[in-house]
C-alpha cells in the first residue's frame, strides 16, 4: 500500500473492474484519455491478466475507503532509469479536489525512493488544462510538444511530454 496524503494506492483486484468499465463508459472521462474507446469487462479482464505479467505497475486509486480511480508506471526502463507514469480519478464528483496531484505525488515518491528512477514522464492532450495544472503543481514541466500528434473529436491535437528528475523532485521535498 503507498500512502498519500489524501488517496491510497493499492493493488487492483479483479473485483475492482467493474469499476473501470463505467468510467471509461464515460465521454468525459475518456475525452483526453489514451484509450479513446470504451471497454467491455471482457477486455478489461483481458487487459488485467496481461498487465499482471508486464513489467508495468499498477494501482488502484482509494479515496476514503471508496475505489475512485487508477494510476501506474509503464515502460519501466531499469537500465535509463526511466518510466511513464499514467493516471485517471474516474469518479467525477471528486475532479478538482487534489486527488489527482495527491496521486501523481504518491507515485512519484514511490519512483524515485523504490523503484530507483532518475526521469519519471508522462504524455498529455496540450488541451487538458485541468490535468496539465495538476502536474506542473507536483513539479512536472513540458519537455516537448508533438504537434497534431492525436485525431480526436474530428480534429488534430498536440500532444504535451512532461516530466520531473529526481533532483527536482528532491529539491522540492527539502523546500517543503
Ligand atoms: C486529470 C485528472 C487526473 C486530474 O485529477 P483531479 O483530481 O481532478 O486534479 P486535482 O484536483 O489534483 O488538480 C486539478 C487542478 O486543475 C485546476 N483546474 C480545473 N480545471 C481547470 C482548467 N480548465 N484550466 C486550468 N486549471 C484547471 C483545479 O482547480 C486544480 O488546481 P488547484 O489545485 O490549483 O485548485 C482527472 O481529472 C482525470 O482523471 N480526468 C479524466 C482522465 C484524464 O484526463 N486523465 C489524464 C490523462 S494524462
């Protein structure tokens, strides 16, 4: 379990599925998400017994004892030190409430203290303010735009990388 100071992160269970499903159900939730199509519980299943064996870590995301998202690291490249970091709060009744920078903070942490990391990044929609906001207020900066990188809602959109090294994150712990 990786405690943070609002969400906990803990393994996903099968039981937890279901969950995923609705919020991906959901135009909202999907709008600048990697996935861009729902998910039936047969892929979704599909989707945990592969992660299961991977390389990639993943969490469920809890908030007050209620399942309400989910976040992990991908393409863990030991050698560079390197990983992306992937996060949603599928419950939309909790968006803007710290959840999601209390997450990306929890796993952070956990990067650079346990998994050894030096460079931890992620990929975002350049329209996803909401998202892009909460990132750069854990300490993520944009590193490189790729342009009309993404077809989504009948048009093109740019694509942000953003990361942090773990000087920065280190710095940032030690300023409080
Ligand atoms: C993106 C997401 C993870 C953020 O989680 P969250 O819990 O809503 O985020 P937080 O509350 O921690 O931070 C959001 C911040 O953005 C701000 N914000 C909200 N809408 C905004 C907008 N249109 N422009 C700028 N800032 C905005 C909030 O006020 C808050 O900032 P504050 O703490 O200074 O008040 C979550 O909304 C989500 O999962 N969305 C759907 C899936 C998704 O887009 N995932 C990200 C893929 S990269």
């Amino acid at each position: 379990m990786l405690q943070g100071k609002l969400v906990r992160l803990r393994p996903i269970e099968r039981a937890d599925l279901p969950n995923y499903v609705r919020w991906f159900a959901d135009p909202e939730v999907l709008r600048y998400f990697g996935n861009y199509l729902p998910l039936s519980l047969a892929q979704e299943e599909r989707w945990y017994e592969r992660q299961l064996d991977s390389g990639s870590i993943n969490f469920a995301v809890e908030y007050q004892g209620r399942h309400v998202g989910g976040a992990g690291f991908a393409h863990i490249d030991h050698r560079n030190q390197n990983a992306e970091v992937g996060l949603v709060i599928g419950e939309k009744d909790l968006w803007d409430r710290g959840l999601g920078q209390d997450t990306l903070a929890t796993l952070v942490d956990y990067g650079f203290a346990y998994l050894n990391l030096h460079r931890i990044y992620l990929r975002v929609f350049a329209e996803n303010k909401r998202a892009i906001h909460a990132y750069e207020k854990v300490g993520f900066r944009e590193e490189d735009r790729f342009r009309e990188a993404e077809w989504r809602h009948g048009r093109w959109h740019d694509l942000c990388f953003m990361s942090i090294l773990r000087r920065e994150w280190e710095h940032r712990q030690q300023e409080g």
